[in-house]
C-alpha cells in the first residue's frame, strides 16, 4: 500500500554536477556551497560531466521513471533525494490546437498552468528549494510579481523553510492572499518589483535570509531547463521547428537552451534545435529592442506597461543570456499588442477550450502575427507556452439571465 | 516532429462494451444508441466483457502508455480514437501529507486540481462529450454550480459541440465567466440546481439537446471510474485502506467502487478494497442520514447550505448506489462542520504548501474527525480527494503592507 513510484524518491542518485561557472565572464565557483551572482554580479550557470551522464542513463530507463521532472535527477543538482521538495511536479500536456495552425506546420500549447500553484514558477522554485535546503537555509525573501511568489510559498512551506515575500502594491488579489494562505509571510510595498527587490537586499543581513530572486541564485534555471527536457522527451528526442515563449525575466528560455545544448552534447539530440522566439508586450520590449539593434545587454524599458503582468519586467538580469540563446538558434524577438493577447486568450478558449493566461496568449498572438509576416514560416511546427493557468487571471463578463417564472423564447437562445 | 504518444491516440482499439444495464433494476439496454436513464428512471452503468479485456491486456502493456486517462482505453467506453476529446487529462499526482498522518497509516492527497478546467469534473465529462460526439450529438444542455460546466464547455468546444449551461444565480462569478469565456452559452437562472435541471428538461423538445445532467447518461460515471483505476494503478494494484470522498451527486464514489469491482473480476486486484468514505457538509448530509437510518434511498435534504458548494446537493439521482458502495465496501458517511473545513483548508495550506478546494478540505476535516472518533484507525492508509484547485475559491485576506521609504523595523517582520 504504497505509490509505486516510490522507491525511485527513496534512492539516492548519482549526481554529476562538475562546477558553477559565471555566465558571463566564464569564471568557476565550486558546487555545494550557497551562490548569488558572480563575481561579475551576473547570473551562475550549473555545469556537469555531461559525458558521465551519458554513459550513467540511456533513454529507456527515463521511460520507467514517474511521469514528473525528477525523473531528470542526473541532469539536476540536488545529490541527496531526501532535500527534494515535492508538490507533484507532473510532466505537463502538449495539447495539439489544430485550428490555429497555419499550414502543415503544426501548433501545440504545453500548458504549464498544470504545475503545482497553477504555474511553470513552480519548475523553477522547486529546484532552489529543494537546493535551499540541501544547502542548510532556513530563511528565504524574495520579489515577486505573483506566481513566483505562490510558488516559493507553497515549496518553501513544504519543507519548513521559512519564506518572506515582497509584492509591488498593484499585484493581484488572488496572488498575495495565495501567498499567504501557503504559509509565507507577504508584504504588499509601495513601488514597483525592483522596489521590492531592494528591500530583500537591504534585509540580508539584519534578516539573514536568502535571496531568491529571479537569477540571482543557480537553480532556478536548472528547474526550468526541465522544460527543455520534458518537451525533447515528448517530441521523441526530434523537436519541434519553433518554440514560442512569454519572456519577462528570460529563466525558462534560458534554461530550455541550455537544457538543449546539453542534451546535444550526450548526443540525445542530433538534428536541428528549435528557433527561440523570445515574445514580449509592445508595452515592454527591452530584449525585442536590444535583439533589433544588435545590442549584447537591453536598456531599462521606462513607463513599462501591458495586460500580461508576468512579462512586465523592465530589465532582465539575464539580457544577454535570452539574446544570445535567441541568435544562437536563429530565432528572434518580438512584440505583439494587448488589443491581439486578448484576441488570441479569448479565440484560444473558444475554439479549443483551452483556458490560457494572458502571456501564453502573447505567444499564441505573435505566432499567429509572425506567420503573417513570413518570419514563421506555415511548414514550420510550433510550440505555445501557456506559462500558467487562466484562472488566475481576470476574464470577461458573462452576462445572460433567465428568469425561469416567465415564458422562455427558446429559440432566441442560439443568438 | 510529432509527440510520442500520438501513435496510442492515432490507432483504434477493440472495445469490450456488451450492453448498459439500470443501476436499479438490472434490466439491459443496447450499447452504441443515444441513452438517457433507464425505464425505472435510474442512472444507467456500462458493462464490459472483463474476461475479454483482462485476456487482451496486460499492466505492463499499461505502464507503456500515455500518463493520461486514455490508457485505459479497454475499459472505458468510446469506439472511435478519433471521437476522443482530449485537453490533456493526465494522470493527476498523490502527494503525500505525511503531517497528518495521526499513526503509522500514511495519507495522501489526490489532486485533481491539475485536470483540465481544473477539477475533477474534466474526468466525466471528457468521456460524456466523447460518447455525445461517437453518437452524432450536436448540441448538449446541462444545469451546473460551476465546474461541471466548465469542463463541459472547454470539452465541447474542443470538438465542436453546441453547449447550454444554466447556472443557480449565486454560482461564483469566475465560474460562470470560465464557461462564456470556453465557448457555451451560459445563464443564471433566479432559481436552485434543481430549477435549473427543470429549464434542461423542458428544452429538449424545442432545443433538441442532450441532457448531460448528473448520472442522467452513462458515461460521466465511466470517466470518474478512472480515479479508481489510476489509484490502483498508482498504489501498484494494492489499495489503500480508506479513501476519503466529498459526495454531492457521488458520480465519482460510484465510479471508483465500479472500477475496484471491475479489477477485482479481472482478477488484477486481489486484496481488500478501500473502505470508501462518503464525505458530506453538517448543512447537506441527505447520505449520512440514510447511511444511519439503514435506508435505500436519501430523502431530499431541506434548506442545503454549506461553505462547499460543491457538495451541496440536497437530492442525488444515484443516491442508492452511493449508499450501496459505502455499505458494501465496508464504509461508511460522515459529515464534518464549515468551521472544520474551514480550518482543514487553511491547516493544508499552511503545513504542507497544498491549496485545496473546500470540497477537498472536507475530506481532511473528516479524516481528522473519524481518526479522533475511531472509525478510522491510526494504522489505516488513506486517500483524500482534492477534487479541485484551490485557486477557483474565495481565499481569506492577506493585509501586511510596507512603506518603503519609511524606517524598517525588522525584528517585527517575524511576527
């Protein structure tokens, strides 16, 4: 009368990361020691012995493992499974929206709004938890627009580690009071998500916490890289032509990416890697801007404004990451209009039934504007990422009512 | 560049339907026809060949498939692959809560919170419009608190069917919205569930539409019979010892005793079932009352009110086959107080990172309720349903706010 797919949490796994290493500069830091950003104060990427791995696990062994991203445990920091924090971390469905594609390329939404906490945040958070506790941390603070938030608050309880978490004052209602509800202690401040992210500086040391923030530690990316991993899996190891992502803060295209190029590396994946289109709001667009002028780092967007909350983030600490893995593929960067997310978030719920939130919608909104414009080409097959689940999000009004005394016009129904 | 699993969704499969028989009475009535209740007025159950299907099936065969409810395509009901309405109804995790463990007996949360339109009311109708589409439907009615016809909508919609769906006019706004928003045609009706249910009826004739009502065709049983089938599956064909389910309409308490039954002919489970455990609200208990009162059927419970709507269902079409699966298996009906639930939810939250529905936190009320009264015993392993996501649900304010360019005092931050 146990889960089946217990004894594979039960076991320790070995553990091939080799080192850390400044994605910037290329400097290295030692593995198994609490990191923020480099030297250069820039991002930590995780290395391993990608051959070791390699020659540790083949393809069909994953195939007998849970149906959730440990099941990656070579290609993931955490070395003992007893740190691990766990919500049910499921692998999230591709589901085929045939009606949107455009020629015989095909369209596909991986909805991440399955994840635990209603968002792919929880990739991420999962992982830095799970390492904020192998690393002996007892206190964490982090910024956070919403979903990160929920996410921290959820793993963090989960293992009883104690979470701080400061909100821009405009963050909707539903996140902060699931922050709460999930055991962290949440502030609403009078400013903007940098604002927050000053006061979880200033806090280090009269608090003595960790600081969580986007980037700002290693693992992150390594929760989300499983995005990658997840989506060559399913593919069969051959992936799809272009992978459209909402880009805010950049860790999961980052991590894809990376989760790609490692991948290639074992030889895991030998054909062509996918396109990254890195897709932003018209209302903030720094990587669309610094990709259009050739820049290696993107200016602060002033007056930052769009419907799709999740990427309004004005300046990425990983600029350079997002535009090099978007030039590397030879993808791009682009911006559609608020007026087409929300098209595209309501022509997805009605067409196919698939509830999307408003940054998956720009996803949907520029493939279908970069079909139009020749840069994704109708032959191409693609995938949507819908970041986190519609529920969280505000949805139009509904407004019809019957009142069952008085004599129904059934037939005006069907109008 | 097309999903593994796309094979498994491509081919057909020999189906093992033999007929559909009243739940009542036991009369038969022919498999592939368009079938409301039956001539008792009764829900109507979907018999199979088991002998057929244990011989052409093996559960190694299984563990090969799709993570998803489709693969247990030989006892489920639809004929066609390609009558499959799909959004991605994945297998849905059991998270282990080991904090309320009160003995040695272990407890899990099955969250199916992450199906699509997140509820588990997705399992039910998957199967119902699928059927509705394999016999030429092409438009459906049902009334609904809110869930039911969401998922309604979104599968509808998926496959192009014309959805009705009436609502009780103090269904939760988000509710109502999610299923505008995916595609129906949706009405708050000045009335209760039940007047609703009327306003279904009375269209059939002027709408031609099918009435997709509670346990009124065979298939939503069929669907919710998968919960059953994938905790076996999961716990490795040896099932745990309680499980925990918040029973309104019980489609899905019906639905696992049919399943356990049916692996117990194939021969595929072969210790003790689950004792199962009708959970309802102090302010709608119609089935522990006739549990108590020994009676076949429940009387219609008067002035139903509870904090979980989702369970406030004064009168139940399939009343006596709950009763007879909680007697049969052993079991047993309990009802635990808003104020109990209240503080389940909040407990699950905050201790474990677990945001449950009120339904769900239902079951962690009466866990918690019957291990203190003795019927269940601390030794006993126990399943919960949580059979939505918490974030659908009003959440208890959350109120600390911090001026940030005032002094910050944080010692006080702790508090």
């Amino acid at each position: 009368m146990s889960p089946v797919d217990e004894s594979f949490f039960a076991r320790d796994f070995p553990t091939f990361v080799s080192h850390l290493e400044c994605g910037l500069e290329g400097d290295h830091y030692p593995a198994d020691e609490l990191h923020g950003l480099s030297k250069a104060g820039r991002p930590l990427l995780v290395r391993y012995n990608l051959e070791a791995v390699a020659a540790s696990l083949d393809k069909q062994a994953l195939t007998q493992r849970p149906a959730e991203l440990w099941r990656y445990r070579e290609l993931l920091p955490v070395r003992r499974s007893a740190n691990i924090a766990r919500l049910g971390e499921i692998t999230t469905p591709l589901i085929e929206t045939a009606t949107f594609a455009a020629g015989s390329g095909r369209v596909w939404v991986k909805d991440e709004g399955r994840l635990p906490t209603g968002s792919f945040k929880a990739r991420g958070l999962c992982m830095a938890v799970s390492m904020a506790k192998e690393l002996g941390v007892k206190r964490i603070a982090m910024p956070t627009n919403g979903n990160a938030g929920a996410a921290l608050a959820a793993y963090a309880s989960s293992v009883g580690i104690e979470a701080f978490i400061f909100c821009p004052e405009d963050t909707p209602e539903v996140n902060v009071r699931e922050i709460e509800l999930q055991g962290a202690k949440v502030w609403r401040v009078n400013g903007l998500i940098h604002d927050c992210g000053k006061l979880v500086g200033q806090g280090k040391e009269p608090m003595q916490w960790f600081d969580l923030s986007t980037l700002k530690e290693p693992y992150r990316i390594e929760g989300k890289k499983t995005m990658g991993l997840e989506l060559a899996e399913q593919f069969g190891w051959e992936l799809p032509d272009v992978i459209l992502y909402p880009t805010g803060g950049g860790t999961g295209l980052i991590g894809m990416w990376k989760a790609f190029q490692e991948l290639q590396q074992m030889g895991w994946v030998t054909g062509k890697l996918p396109r990254m289109i890195a897709v932003q709001a018209e209302g903030c667009a720094p990587m669309v801007k610094a990709f259009e002028e050739n820049q290696q780092h993107a200016e602060v967007w002033e007056n930052a404004s769009t419907v799709a909350a999740g990427i309004r983030v004005p300046a990425a600490v990983g600029d350079f990451l997002i535009l090099r893995a978007v030039r590397e593929s030879n993808g791009f960067a682009c911006a559609v209009s608020d007026d087409l997310i929300i098209k595209a978030q309501k022509e997805a719920a009605q067409k196919t039934g698939v509830l999307i939130c408003p940054e998956g919608a720009a996803t949907l909104a520029a493939y279908q504007q970069e079909i139009a414009s020749g840069r994704i080409d109708k032959q191409e097959s693609a995938v949507l990422f819908n970041c986190a689940t519609g529920l969280k999000y505000p949805m139009p009004e509904a407004n019809r009512s019957l009142d069952r005394h008085a004599p129904i016009d059934w037939e005006a129904m069907r109008l």
